[in-house]
C-alpha cells in the first residue's frame, strides 16, 4: 500500500475468534437465527482457516469473522446456508 495511505489508518492486529466466541458474536448481532446456525457459521469458518494454514491447502482464503456477520444477516433476512 501507499505510504500515505497507510498513515490514515491504525493497525490494529487481533487474534480471530474461536468457533464458540464467533457462535455467541453472531448470535449477538443477528438475534433471528438459531444456536445451530451461528454454531455451523463458526465450524464453517473455523474450518476454512485450519484449512488455508496445511502445509498443502485446499483453499486459497479463509471465511473471515466480517464474512460470518454477513453470513449470518443473510440467514435472519430468510436465505438458507444451501
């Protein structure tokens, strides 16, 4: 990135969320879905990063925790995870 660019911003680096930390975030933030969605939500994504850090991984990205949110938005407005 530019260096003046990157001077408008702060950096703030965070670990990700485990799977039962993102699970209760979603819930939080979208009340309309059930335990079980948010719990596959974070298995899901949970299971995306393990798989983008193997040492031969299948995947290229992994589902991020903003990614889950939206995710879970589109679940409470009616969609399905099919």
């Amino acid at each position: 990135m530019d260096r003046a660019l990157v001077d408008r911003f702060t950096i703030i680096e965070m670990d990700t969320l485990n799977k039962e930390q993102e699970a209760d975030l979603l819930l939080q933030l979208h009340p309309g879905i059930t335990k079980s969605q948010s719990n596959i939500i974070a298995e899901i994504a949970s299971l995306t990063r393990k798989e983008v850090t193997n040492e031969t991984p299948k995947l290229t990205n992994a589902i991020s925790t903003r990614l889950s949110v939206e995710i879970a938005g589109l679940l409470e407005d009616g969609f399905t995870l099919a």
